[in-house]
C-alpha cells in the first residue's frame, strides 16, 4: 500500500532571467519527466509566468498541475521556501553565495506567491539557513552543516541549536562544512529510511576521509542509523560561480513513496548509484535520466523541489488554487 503522497513543486524560470535562460528547454524537459514519474507517487506543482508557457506547452503533461505567477520564482526551491515536509518551517533566506539584493528579491516574490495562493502563516525560526542545508529522516534526527554557525555569527552557537532544534522537532547532527559553492548537507547525505542514511564518497583521498569523519560523526550521535557509502564523482566545471552537480547522486529527492535519484553522464557509475539505493530502501527508486542536463546550473532533484505533506494546509492551499 502507498504511503502519504507528498507535493512536490517546482518552478521555471523567465525569460529574463539570464542565468537559466539558455537551460529553459531542459528545465523544462526535466519537469515532464518528473511528470511521468511522480503519476501514483506524489502530486507535481509547477510554477511559472506568462514567458514560461512556450516552454511548457511543448510537452503533454500527464498530472501536474500549474500555477502562474506575475514575478517568477527562483528556479532553487529547496532553498527559500519553509522546509521539511510535515513541519514547513520559514526560515531567513540569505546565503552567503547570493547577493543581498537578489536574496531580498527571492524572498518578496515568494511572499507574493504566498499572498496569491492564500498560503496559511508560515511557522518561522529567525536562523539564516536553507532548505538544501537540512537533511531530515521524518521523525528525530536532522543534519545541517555547520556553514549555519558562520552565517549566524551574531548569534552564540548554542543559542542558534536551541533555536533550530526547538523549531524543527528534531535532534540536529552537524557535520564539517563541505567547502563547496552552498555548503548545503543535501549534496553530501540523504535520509532513504529512518534509519538509514546514504552518504557521499568520492574516490579521492579527500573524499574518503570526509566520509570517515561523517560515519564517525553519525555513529556517535546516532548510532541507530545505519550509515552507507554512495559512491560518486565530481566534474571541475563551474557555471555563474557555481559547482557543477554532476555525479552528486546523494541530492536524490526522497519521498514516502519513492526515491527519484539523479542519472549524469557516466552509465556506470549511475549503476552503481543505482544499487545502492535498491539495496538500502523499500522505496520505489526511480531514475531521472534529464537531471543531468541541469547538472551545470549547480544542482539536481532535490535541490529543485518544495516538498509538502500532501495533508499540510500549505500543500491544500496550493493544490486548490492551481489549474490542470
């Protein structure tokens, strides 16, 4: 039997938005396969604004639905919105890799979004974080890198645990800083069970030992929680400042139904990604062969989607105001 299907949403960005124009056609290929993946597993909301429809009218949608907007939203959605499917925490968005000024910008078009879909007051914790920077199992144990302390270096570190952990309904583990472009956890773990959490390992030295140091983090803090190695690669390119996400198979979007894990360009080591994730989840676990494509831009499956409990009043609201 299924369980409790989730909202997953995503959004295309405008024409005039020059970071992603050229990558418009593929995010929006991207968004058809999610389409026929997610039919019986999970509800597809997908927003866009007027320039949007030429993208999106090319494809036959089999379930999404839409929602147009009059000011796109950012194509990371992960980041900005509340966070965590059942909780939907707000949190202050301000990273350190965007300017102020379009983080300012992010934050007003969504309150827009929420103002035109009637979306119920968000439960907020004054902490700069991001959605892509919480990795949690759905029941007691979240992850967070600690990048959260310096982006709150105004508050004492003791003071931004209590916060977060009291807002979150979780006992929070954090882990070293992974230096790259966000910092976000979600690039280096993923809950696929409650008690299982996969984790990155890329081949070299580096790679190794940060993995180590993670296991061993994870062991301490919760040792319930069966720790396993994901194999995966990196690719040296880099696009308006930001890390390719190529070969980063640990940002897979985990749902109660399904794990729809991000396919690249190298068919073995998708193999191999691909296997251990079959052998560690109960879980459909789905292939997203177009996410590669997207790979360039920074980030992958999760890292592009909103999740929300498919009974969370937020996920009503949505779901009620958006068009077939």
């Amino acid at each position: 039997m299924a369980s409790m299907k989730q909202v997953i949403v995503v959004s295309l960005p405008g024409i005039t938005d020059l970071q992603y124009r050229r990558e418009l056609n593929y995010i929006a290929e991207f968004f058809k396969e999610l389409d026929d993946k997610t039919v019986g597993r999970d509800h597809l909301l997908i927003t866009h604004d007027q320039s949007g429809l030429q993208y999106l009218d090319k494809h036959n949608f089999r379930h999404a639905k839409f929602i147009q907007v009059e000011n796109y939203l950012d194509l990371w959605m992960r980041d900005f919105p509340p966070t965590m499917p059942k909780l939907q925490v707000k949190f202050i968005y301000k990273p350190h890799y965007v300017k102020p000024s379009n983080a300012k910008r992010v934050e007003e078009d969504f309150a827009k979004f929420g103002h035109q879909m009637k979306l119920p007051t968000f439960q907020r914790c004054e902490i700069i974080l991001e959605g892509g920077n919480i990795v949690e199992n759905g029941k007691d144990i979240a992850i967070v890198s600690d990048r959260v302390f310096k982006d709150n270096r105004h508050i004492s570190e003791d003071k931004i645990v209590e916060k977060l952990e009291n807002s979150i309904q979780r006992k929070v583990i954090f882990i070293p800083d992974p230096e790259d472009t966000t910092s976000h956890s979600d690039g280096i773990v993923s809950f696929v069970e409650e008690d299982v959490l996969v984790v990155a390992c890329y081949s070299d030295r580096d790679g190794i030992e940060y993995y180590e140091e993670i296991k061993s983090l994870i062991r301490r803090e919760a040792p319930e929680v069966k720790v396993v190695p994901l194999p995966c690669y990196e690719l040296k390119k880099k696009s308006w400042g930001f890390s390719s996400a190529e070969g980063c198979y640990a940002n897979a979007l985990v749902t109660n139904n399904a794990v729809y894990v991000p396919f690249f360009s190298k068919q073995a080591c998708n193999d191999r990604a691909l296997e251990v994730y079959n052998s560690h989840t109960k879980k459909e676990v789905i292939p997203i062969l177009s996410a590669g494509n997207l790979a360039v831009l920074g980030g992958s499956t999760r890292c592009l989607s909103w999740q929300i409990s498919e009974d969370n009043p937020i996920a009503q609201s949505l779901l009620s105001g958006a068009t077939e």
